[in-house]
C-alpha cells in the first residue's frame, strides 16, 4: 500500500511524514516522529491520554487520522514548556502532587491547558465536565481539579 | 531498631512530613517519562497474541504451518515452548501462585479456560503481518460447557476446569473432584455460644461483582533475546526481580541471564505483579534472535489480565442492645478465574479485623470459573468480605438506635487485641480514625432531602518482604540512592526525603533511581504497602551506615578517634576540642580518595513488623428516585499512616483509594453474555469514575506510629479502597430505608430495588 506524504505543524515547528491511510494521529506521533508523549491507553476515545490539540481544538490522537494533520497545527504535551520554563499547570501538578503514576498527565495537561485558554475563570463544576473525557485511575482528581483551579487563580491575580 | 525509633520520633523532623517536589516531577509533566510501550529498539518485532474465543474448550491442535510461510513472520510460539511445571506453591506478596498454573496462564496446554485465554503468540516485522498471522492460525478446539459464577461452580455435576482439583483444607479430602480449590477457616472462640447471648443477631448475604484495577497503561514490553542466550527485558511492573523469577523459571533461564528494567509504570494496583506479556516476548525473541515487542490493547487488558474476584458472601452478627458484639460469623466464596488463587484468605483474616470480638470465624472458599485468572487488586480480598462486615454492622447500629461510629468505638479493636487471623495486634488506629471521623464537621453536617449519610472502616494488614537498595555519596557531596520498588505513586519522593532526613543535606542533592535487576539483591514489589514501609526502612539503615563511614573519613583526617565524631546537620562535628570543629559531607567526599577510596553503603534485608493500616471513611449521598442514580455529594476519607512521609503523596493514595471504592461501589463490574464472552471490554462500558462523578475526597490523616519503622511508618496504599463498598452501600441504604445487598449500586439496580423491595 503506497503511503501519503504529510505536511504539519508540530508544537511550532513543521514536520513532513509518510504515512497509512489507516494510521492514527497518535500511532504517527509516537512511532513515526518519536513524540512518546502523548500516551494510548484505550485507542478508542474513552480515555483521554492522547489529548493533543489540533488547529486550536482539542481532541484525541487516538481518533484523528494521520493524515488529518496535513497542513494544521499540532500541540502536544512536548511543547508545553518553553525553553526551561514549565507551563504553569506543569508546575502546579508537580507542587500539589496531582500526579502519582502520571501516565494520564500528558493528556490531563493538555486538556487542562485548553480549558484556561477557552476559560479564564472555570468554576470546580467546570474543571470537572471538561477533564471528564480524561480517566485518571489513581488519584481520584481532587489534587488534578485544585490545580487547575489554583493555576486559573493565579494567572487572573497577575 | 526500637532506639534509633525513639530518637527519630522525638527529634524534630525538617524534611519527613513535608510536601517537597518529586524528583521525576519534570520527566512525567513534560512527557519525557518512559513507560512500557515507549521504548524501541533497532531490528525490532511486533508481537501479537492469539486468545481463545471460548469460555472453556479442550485444544485438540495447533497448526502454525500457514502462518510460518507469512513472509515478515520470524517467530510464532505455542505451549510446546513452555516446560511444563509440577503444581509447587509460591508466596507472591498477599497471593500465592502456583508455576503449573502460570504457564498454563501464560499459554494455554491443554485446555482454553476463558474467553482471551493465551493460545500462541507470533512475532513479525509489522503489526499488520502478525495479525494476518494470527489469523493464520489453525486451531481446532473442542468446545466444553462452562460456568461463571461461584454458585454454579461449586454444585455437583457443574463443568470441571480442573479434573484432578481436590478441595484443599477440608478433612477428610473430597474423593472427587470439583471447582472448590480450597477452604480456609479463621477465628476463635465459640460463635454458637457468642450468639445465644445475644439480642440481635442480623444475618445477611451479599454478592459482589468481578471488578478490574483499571489502570490507564496496558501492559507491554520489549524483550531482547541475543545469539548467546543474554535476554534484555523492558517491561511495566510493580516488580521488575518478581517478573525475573517468573520469566526464568518458565523459560529455562538462570536469572544472571534475564536483566529487567522497569519502565515507570502507568498504574498497577496489583495487576502488574504477575507475568502475561514478558514470557512471550522473551520466547519470541529467542526463536527469531530479534528484539519483540508486546502491548495489550485495552480490550485484552479487561478479557486477559488479572481482575479481582466478584463473591457470593455471609454474615452473621449477633450483638447486646449496648452494641457490644457477642459474635461474628461469615462464609465468603470467591471467584478465583480460571486457576485457583483468589484472595479469599486474606478476605478472610481481615474480615472481622477492625473488631475486639471473643468469638469469631471466617470460612472461605477458593473457586475456580471461566474467567480470566484473577491477580491481586488494592487490599485483595479485603473489600469484599469488610463490605459485607461493614453493612451488617450499619445495620445493626440502625436496628439498636446506636450511633454507628459509637458502635464501632464500643468494638474496635486496640493494642492487644487479638486479631481474627491470629496475631495479638501492636499500636493500631482503629479507635483514633472513629474519633477523628465522629469530630469532623463533615459528621454532623445537615443533609438535603434524598440525601443520607453512610460511614464505615476498613483494615488491611500491609507487608514487609525481601528488599535491598544502595546509596552513594559523590564526590561532589552529592547522593545517589538505588532503589529496587518501581515507583508508582511518588515513593522515589519519600525515599530521597528518608535520606535527606538522616544526612542533613538538602533533598535537591540526592538523586533516586529504580535499579534493574543486576544492580541490587532481589527486591519483592512495590505491593503490599509496603514501599515506603521496606525500602524506607532499607534506605534508612544504608543511610546511616554511610554516616557512619563519613563519619570515620573524618576522624582519619582529623586524626582522632572514631569516638570523637558525631553527625550533625550534614556535618561530621568533633564532640571534644576547644575549637568546635565541622567538616561538611561534601568537603569529606572530595577527600574519599585519599581515605580509603570511594563511600557508599547497602542494606539489604527481609523486612519485618510493618504496621495494619485502618481507615474510616464518611460519605453523602443523594438517591434519585425517578432513574435509580446514586451521586456522591460529599466525601472524607480519614486513615492512619502511622507517619506520613510525604503527605500529599499519602492524601494521593487515600484520595485514590476511595474513588476507585466509588467505581466498585456505583458501576464497576464485568458483564458476561452465555457464551460467556466479557461484553464490555473498553472504558466506555466498563466505567471507571470520571472526574465530573465525583466530588473533592477530604483527608485526614491520623498518626498512630508503626515502632517497627524508624519513622514510623505503616502502608497506606490498599486499606483506603476498603472502607468505600459499605460506607456508600450503607449510605444508599439509609438513603432508601431499604437495605443494599449487591453491588455495583448501578441505576437499574438501585432502581429495581425501589420498585420491587
Ligand atoms: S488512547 Fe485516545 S482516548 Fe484513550
Ligand atoms: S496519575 Fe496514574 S492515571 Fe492519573
């Protein structure tokens, strides 16, 4: 099967791949271009560790289509940070210990992330619908929810 | 150990009980953490696994000659890869295991025992051809009877998975056999007796349904087999020795030939204590001389790992009207899968555990089903039989007007107690979590209408085990410690926090790492609780047998005798002399040349005296009448830690623990159809708790000191999914004025008991 040749932008920079029709965003991220960040844990949607952002939108890798990317922006837990600087949720989940196994924060973060881009001042019923599509089986999401809303708080004080 | 306990307690601790930055925090915000499925190697193979479509089936044949001729196809393996094992026993943390099951768990021999059983595993150079391969598997199956639940197991004439099963423990033996692998039996006393003095006695049958630890990272690994016979293996595990002890018995290795490395590990709870892909990788790999691959998808995690038992159970409790109890008697049977092993033991022992009681007994009974061979899960055994203790318990506080804390107080068991299981118990929490529980505000909060409020314990016993770790002091005045338990909550957090406590430098300066396996003696898992509690204490001796030799580094240099040097803040300090005299660990690490070489330190040990864990947990909840729909208003979950290292790591584990409780308790549950194939094999129906389903999980953490841990510490990991089951059964129940006696407390459920009574 011949393979289609695709053009994106990944955290800023481009990439050009190969790749199936059939493959997904996520099976193109970590094992044509490396970027492990971004985590499967279920390939059907229904877990969220994928999350990435696609042209501003938030979705799951795991139902995007490799070559869905042609010619859109990709964001993914890799470009959070800059430079040496964590984003500010990073920090958060670190300080408050909102992460114990931390397979679902790639995902948590970047959903997070869009969460305060949309919403500057969500309200704990807020956080909780929209990380509602991220499972996060250890810590019971009250430290991942306070975060969230610690970070959301300072960013409004500053 | 006791002194060096006293000076710990009473001095003042600067880092132990504070909530500093974990030490792998960056890699696991940033995506920079490598778990299971994120490593590759050169010339690498994917492998796939081909499972049984059927409950129950005799395998008559294997035919892989199609699949071989599959160009891409390098290694396909079946049972006759495998030796063979007689049935021989080992202690696998709160489990025990035997090698004649695991190999047939790992590959099916004779017979498929459930749907997703293992039948053979092909490795190709894509994932395309090793699943076209698979499909090119010939096997003919002759198709058994099956039976799923422990009622119909256990009757004469059901199908037999095992036909040469003789129940374990009942004298004199079956002459036949059946699906009853075993009976336990704890307790004293005389519950007959203890019931004819009472005034209540409430008797009551539950059932439970098979639930799965639900980790968000399949399993997976890369196993790497060279010409020579040297294997590499990468895998996701709570114990990465466990998983070399596994791998070489089944394969015929020795262990100096099988190095493991754990990934950081994406969740475990239990389930990732025993070996499924990291056999068939390493088979795969040594056939075809190329590194394997392996990932379960999620399907196969639900159909073909280790979940934990759904039960059939009974209690029976008699009391006075002053709430004392006068007897407790319980009958648990467990859903072991496919092969015996269910944690009805342990269910068992702590059934009654919370309790001081004079006449007690637990009866359990070990039966094996076509489901997939039941693993260790958060506490095993332990919420099932304390669910229904708890219930009746509630219960009874109903039916005698009591307080159902004050009823708990008026039995709790204390130090002294003799515990159900045996053992007269050392300091325990049981008392200090009631009073905690009955003084918080949430206790006495008004409820809204529809809303009732539920309480109950729960008792988990924690392990020590075989553990080793290392520490190394750098040159530079830097610290490597060496740690042998995979880090699956923070626990590299708490071990540099031990570290930095004893040595008086800052916790930046050390650095943590998990070793493989050539790098220390054999390490028991991270399971049990028992990290921070056995590798704490291992990183505490080898801590200070390091000070020790500092401390004679710098008695050399300043030619005194040993005696004249204490320890003090990250200094060696001379005690006599005119002049206070100090050299720093760094200003002595740069000179370990030049006084005897490099300085480093190891303890190794079987640990012993971890400390039993309780926990009572307050929950609100709000019924709605119309569709049957349990919400979780508000939630306080208050334990005993003994000393809490990192607290907020130990809040983590507690905060976990209930929620996973809620799942268990609200939806959780494997539902099979008659061909007795798992019909919802993916987190959209077999739904895990999503972060809108609850509410925050208030905390408080009770310190009931271990003395057998310098600092005190006792597990906290297992005991906090305990209390959930009943505290919220009891909570729906008060809720409805109807008793629950099933679980999950699913809308229909809850709905048809409404309706029906
Ligand atoms: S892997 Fe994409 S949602 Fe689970
Ligand atoms: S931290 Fe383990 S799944 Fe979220």
């Amino acid at each position: 099967m011949s393979k289609t040749h695709v053009a994106t932008h990944i955290n800023g920079d481009s990439y050009e791949f190969l790749c199936n029709t059939q493959q997904t965003l996520l099976d193109v991220l970590r094992h044509e271009l490396d970027l492990k960040g971004s985590k499967e844990g279920c390939a059907t949607g229904d877990c969220g560790a994928c999350s990435v952002m696609m042209d501003d939108r938030l979705v799951c890798a795991c139902l995007v289509l490799g070559v869905e990317a042609d010619g859109k922006k990709i964001e993914t837990v890799e470009g959070l940070s800059t430079g040496s600087s964590l984003d500010p949720l990073q920090q958060k989940f670190i300080d408050l210990a909102a992460l114990q196994c931390g397979i679902c924060t790639p995902g948590v973060l970047v959903a997070a992330k869009a969460l305060l881009e949309k919403n500057k001042n969500p309200s704990e019923e807020e956080v909780r619908f929209w990380l509602a599509g991220n499972l996060c089986r250890c810590t019971g999401y009250d430290k991942i929810v306070r975060a969230v809303l610690e970070v959301a708080a300072e960013a409004r004080n500053t | 150990m006791n002194d060096m306990t006293q000076t710990n307690l009473e001095r003042a601790l600067k880092i132990v009980g504070s909530r500093p930055a974990r030490p792998d925090g960056v890699d696991k915000v940033t995506g920079r953490a490598l778990f299971g499925a994120d490593k590759s190697l050169p010339n690498m193979l994917v492998g796939r696994v081909l499972r049984s479509p059927y409950a129950h089936a005799k395998i008559i044949s294997i035919d892989t000659s199609k699949a071989e001729e599959l160009k891409g196809v390098k290694a396909i393996v079946t049972s006759t890869d495998f030796e063979d094992f007689p049935s021989e026993f080992v202690p696998n943390g709160e489990m025990v295991v035997n090698m004649k099951d695991i190999t047939r768990n790992v590959m099916a021999r004779e017979k498929a025992l459930y749907v997703g059983h293992t039948v053979a595993a092909v490795a190709a150079t894509s994932e395309d051809i090793a699943e076209q391969a698979l499909a090119l598997i010939d096997v003919t199956y002759e198709v058994l009877p099956h039976v799923l639940e422990v009622e119909d197991a256990e009757k004469p004439g059901a199908p037999l998975l095992h036909d040469d099963m003789i129940t374990i423990g009942i004298e004199p033996a079956p002459e036949s056999a059946s699906n009853v692998a075993k009976r336990v039996e704890f307790g004293f006393g005389d519950v007959e007796k203890g019931f004819s003095e009472a005034d209540l006695i409430i008797e009551r049958e539950f059932t439970t349904q098979q639930v799965h630890q639900g980790y968000i990272e399949p399993h997976a690994c890369l196993a790497s087999v060279s010409e020579d016979g040297q294997a590499e293996l990468w895998c996701t595990t709570q114990g990465p020795f466990v998983v070399r002890n596994f791998c070489s018995k089944l394969l015929g290795f020795n262990a100096a030939q099988i190095r493991v490395t754990a990934s950081e590990i994406g969740g475990g709870f239990g389930g990732k204590t025993v070996v499924y892909l990291e056999p068939l990788a390493l088979a795969l790999s040594r056939k075809s001389c190329r590194p394997v691959k392996m990932e379960m998808n999620r399907a196969e995690v639900f159909t073909s790992s280790g979940p934990t038992s759904g039960a059939k159970i009974w209690v029976k409790i008699g009391v006075k009207n002053n709430g004392q109890i006068t007897a407790g008697d319980c009958v648990l049977k467990y859903q072991a899968g496919a092969f015996q092993g269910a944690p009805v033991g342990p269910g068992a022992m702590c059934a009654f555990a919370p309790y001081d009681l004079k006449n007690v007994r637990a009866v359990g009974y070990d039966i094996v089903v076509n489901r997939p061979k039941v693993a260790a899960y958060r506490a095993p055994g332990g919420p099932i039989s304390e669910y229904g203790v708890e219930s009746v318990i509630d219960e009874i506080a109903i039916k005698i007007g009591m307080d159902p804390i004050d009823l708990r107080l008026k039995n709790a068991a204390k130090e002294g107690t003799i515990a159900p299981y045996g053992p007269k118990l050392g300091p325990i929490g049981m008392i200090e979590t009631l009073e905690a529980a009955k003084s918080h505000p949430h206790y006495s909060a008004p409820l809204g209408p529809n809303q009732a409020r539920g309480v109950a314990s729960g008792f988990w016993f924690n392990i020590g085990g075989e553990t080793s770790s290392s520490i190394t002091i750098n040159e530079d005045g830097t610290v490597g410690l060496t740690l042998g338990t995979p880090d699956i909550g923070g626990s590299r957090a708490s071990m540099a926090m031990m570290a930095s406590e004893e040595l008086g430098v800052p916790m930046e300066l050390i650095k943590p790492i998990i070793g493989d396996t050539n790098s220390l003696g054999f390490n028991f898992l991270t399971g049990g609780s028992r990290a921070t509690f056995s590798t704490g204490t291992t990183v505490v001796e080898s801590t200070r047998e390091a000070i020790e030799e500092l401390k004679k580094r710098a008695a050399l240099l300043w030619e005194v005798s040993l005696d004249q040097v204490e320890w003090f803040e990250g200094h060696a300090r001379l005690i006599s002399g005119d002049e206070p005299k100090t050299m720093s660990l760094a200003q002595i690490a740069k000179q370990a040349g030049k006084t005897g070489g490099p300085i480093m330190a190891n303890c190794s040990m079987n640990v012993t005296g971890a400390g039993p864990s309780l926990g009572t947990h307050i929950v609100d909840v709000e019924v709605d009448e119309e569709t049957g729909q349990v919400s979780i208003i508000r939630y306080t979950a208050i334990q005993d830690a003994g000393k809490a290292i990192h607290p907020a790591y130990v809040e983590g584990q507690m905060q976990g623990g209930a929620v996973q409780g809620i799942g268990w308790a609200l939806n959780e549950e494997y539902i099979y159809n008659e061909k007795g194939e798992l019909e919802n094999t993916g987190f959209l129906d077999y739904r895990i708790p999503v972060c809108s389903d609850v509410p925050m999980i208030d905390t408080v953490i009770v310190e009931v000191p271990n003395p057998n841990h310098p600092y005190g510490v006792r597990g906290v990991g297992e005991t906090p999914i305990i209390p959930p089951l009943a505290a919220i059964s009891n909570a729906v129940s008060r809720a409805t004025n109807k008793r629950f006696d099933e679980l999950p407390l699913s809308p229909p459920k809850v709905l048809a008991k409404l309706m029906h009574g």
